[in-house]
C-alpha cells in the first residue's frame, strides 16, 4: 500500500472515529434526556427520543463497521 493510500486510509479511520463518538454521545444524551424528564415527557416525546436514540446507536455501528471493514482490505 502506498504513502498516500496509507494516508487516506487513516485519514478516513479518524473521521468515522469521530462521527461514531458523536453519534454515541448524542444517543446517550436522548436517554438522558428522558431519564431526566421521567413523566414530564408526552407518549409522543418519549417515542421522537426512543427513535432518536436508535437511529444514533444505528449510525455509530454504521461508522464502526466501515472502518472495520477498511482495515480488513
């Protein structure tokens, strides 16, 4: 592998490190976002935060499988 694909491959790494630590932390804040709230929240919010929630664990794990699968190539 050359210098500049060695680069990109770290390059790449890093930036979805980044995007996959910020999607955990976003999924942990709707969390506590409810924990906090407790029965304060309608049926409606706690549903938009649950779905939020998911969709960020989602993208982390989508984050974490690229790099993943870039180092396996």
């Amino acid at each position: 592998m050359s210098f500049k694909e060695t680069a990109k491959k770290a390059i790449d790494d890093v930036d979805d490190a980044v995007h996959e630590i910020g999607h955990r932390g976003a999924a942990e804040a709707e969390r506590a976002k409810r924990e906090a709230a407790g029965d304060n929240m309608t049926l409606g919010e706690k549903t938009q935060s649950v779905v939020n929630e998911g969709s960020n664990r989602v993208a982390a794990e989508v984050d974490r499988v690229k790099r993943d699968v870039r180092d396996k190539t």
